[in-house]
C-alpha cells in the first residue's frame, strides 16, 4: 500500500537550511530561518523563562495528563494582554485553551470554523505558506486576495472587496500584526474599516497572532484584534508564544474564541476539545506552565516586558538601516522598511538575483524574496546592503 505515495517536494526553507549549513565561507548571512536572533546572531534562552522554568522543576509534582484544554490557568493569564481588561461583555463571551503553538491553534480555528459550516477561507496573498496548506489538508478552500500594494503598504481595499463578495458562511484569515512574510501591517483607521465591513457582512473572522510584542508595542500590535472583536458578535483568534517568548521548540500557543453568547461557550469549547483529542489529544505542557509562572509573577513579567523591547528596538534599528540604505541599491524600494513590522520583509528581487545573493555573497534568503530582518547584525548589514546593490544596480 506504501509504495503507492508519491514524494512531496522537499520544503524550500529546509533545503535552504542545508545549503547555508555546508557553506564554509565564515561571512555567510542566513536571513532564511524565521527565529529571532541577537545582535551576536545567538537566539537565546530568556532570562525570564530560564527562571520560570528553574522554580518549575523545583515545584511541579506531577507529569500526569492535563486534559485536552491544557493549562487552563495559562490560557487565562494571556488573555489581558491579549484582549485587554475592563470590558465584562466580551470577557464573559471568551473562552479558551492550550495548543502546541500557534500552528495548532490556526489549525484547530480553520477545523472548528469548518465543523461550523465554513467552506472558503478568504486570506491575504502573500501569507504564512503553512495557512494555505493547513486550510486544504483540513478540506477548506482558501480564496487570495492581494495584501500589500507595490509601494510597500497594505492593499486594504482589496481586503474590504473580498469581504463584501464573500458569501454566507466564508470566514476571513487576518494577520493581527508583523504580517509574515511582508511585514506590512493594518494601521488603526484601516483596522476600523475591517471591523466594520466584518460586522456589517457578518464574516467570521480568524486572528492569528503570533508576533505579539516585536512590531510597534504590546498594546499596539493587539489593537487590531479589540477593535475587531469590539464590533463583531463572534471570532477565533489563534495566539503563539513561541516568538514573543523564545519557545520555539516547545511549542507554545493558545486559542480562544468569542461567542455571540456566553452560554454558548460550552457547545463551542466542546467542539473544540473534541477536534484537539483527535488531533493532538493533549498539547505539551512545559511550556505553557513556563509561561504561566511568568505572567504570575510581577518581577518576572518585568524582565520578559523588557526582553521584548530589547527585541523591538533591535528589529527597528535594522529595519531603519536598510531603510536609509535606499538609493543605494539600484531600484530596490528599501524606504516602506521603516514603517513596517516585525521580523519578515519581501524584497522585489528576482529568482536570478536571489541566487547570485547566495552564489556570489554567501546571503541565504528565501525564493520569494522574504528575509529575515534579525538575521542582520550591526556587523554584516554593510556587507548585505552592498551585495543587494551589487546584484540589483
């Protein structure tokens, strides 16, 4: 029966990966893999979590099973940061549970909205490769629309279009901000118009936040998600703490969702266990109660708040520089950089270039152009700006 599966192809970001791997030249740039790095090119272990998970050892008694909702006292320390405080109404419409990182939780928002009636997942294009290829392996036709314009900002009323033409049941796949892979996100006018267009047409939205913290502040990059949940009578929002708090590999995420009524929380979170323990049956559990120890603790949520700024302000430089840089570099329009967000920006380079980047200057990127902005140093972003300006003068 095996022999009749055919070979995928190999992922691109993997086989790029192995090439930057076996490449011995020492000023080698990897501006491929999507990971946070430091100025010395570390991604690091945060001193916020190295401590939470120092008094986890020291206090966890048992690694039994959670349950399929996980840590639920996790999900509930995230949601102020996530939702805000202060609003009852849409507090007591919103629950929640653990997911193995965001991945799971987008997962686990298209199956739910598919188990709900949904057929089409309308999303911006370009978009996270995984959204697409999760929508179809869950059976969910996913319709494009253009997210950014050509001159680097977002193409809003291209979104507004899709989301007056969509029909009943369609539901709408928004980036909550640090827009992967352009970096290019919804200001606080166009978040307002989104809002309005979803609650008039009455499109269920799906949020997935999985920056939080590393574009423009902790308040600002939720904003979007609070004036969309403040107008419509439902959504699933899917959130990762694999970036915003280093996990990665532990695969930290949650997934919440607001109901017109919460009295009907319980229906929907029962569809939601039941889609979990078919998918995963139990999420992890170290990372989240790492995680959960942070937000509990005053001094610690001190020293992860300022980890992430030291973050942000370091993505910022970054970007300011390639920012500054433009002119320098043949047509390249490097200049939106600087009001864009996150760790992922697209540059207008073709395929050839993108390979004489990597034949010539040993600068890995992916072929669609998407780099990684803390893949760049104080050290080797002179060396990247002359390259691009070698390759597209």
């Amino acid at each position: 029966m095996l022999d009749r599966l055919e070979a995928q192809s190999p992922d691109a970001l993997l086989a790029l990966i192995k090439l930057y791997a076996s490449d011995e030249r020492v000023d080698k740039i990897d501006l491929g893999v999507g990971v946070y790095r430091t100025d010395e090119g570390a991604t690091p272990v945060f001193t916020s979590i190295k401590q939470a998970e120092q008094r986890l050892i020291e206090e966890q008694n048992s690694k039994s099973y959670l349950g399929p909702e996980g840590d639920t006292a996790f999900v509930s320390e995230l949601m102020p940061y996530i939702f805000g405080t202060g609003n009852d109404d849409i507090g007591g419409r919103i629950g929640g549970m653990q997911t193995p990182g965001g991945t799971g939780a987008v997962r686990l928002a298209a199956a739910l909205a598919k188990q709900a009636g949904a057929a089409r997942v309308h999303l911006g294009s370009p978009s996270w490769p995984n959204h697409v290829q999760i929508l179809r392996d869950i059976g969910l036709e996913a319709v494009l629309f253009d997210h950014a314009n050509e001159d680097g900002s977002a193409n809003v009323d291209a979104l507004i279009a899709a989301i007056e033409g969509a029909s009943e049941g369609d539901v709408v796949l928004l980036h909550a901000c640090c827009h992967n892979p352009t970096g290019v996100d919804y200001s606080a006018d166009e978040w307002a118009r989104i809002a309005e267009a979803l609650a008039t047409h009455g499109i269920l939205p799906i949020i997935d936040s999985a920056y939080h913290g590393l574009g423009a502040g902790m308040e600002e990059d939720v904003a979007g998600i609070r004036t969309v949940l403040a107008a419509v009578p439902e959504a699933l929002v899917a959130y990762s703490c694999d970036k915003n708090f280093g996990m990665y590999r532990d695969r930290v995420g949650a997934f919440y969702v607001m109901a017109r009524d919460g009295g009907q929380l319980d229906a929907i979170m029962s569809n939601a266990n039941a889609l979990a323990r078919a998918n995963w049956s139990m999420p992890p559990d170290h990372g989240g109660a790492a995680v959960r120890i942070i937000l509990q603790d005053d001094a610690l949520v001190a020293d992860w708040q300022n980890e992430i700024e030291t973050m942000r302000a370091r993505l910022r430089k970054m970007r300011e520089a390639l920012a500054d840089a433009d002119g320098r570099v043949g047509g390249l329009n490097l200049a939106p950089l600087a009001d864009q967000n996150g760790l992922f920006a697209i540059l207008k380079l073709d395929k050839d270039q993108i390979a004489l980047m990597r034949s010539k200057h040993a600068v890995y990127m992916a072929g669609s152009g998407r780099i990684n902005i803390a893949g760049l140093t104080s050290g080797n972003i002179e060396k990247f700006i002359d390259a691009l300006a070698d390759v597209a003068g």
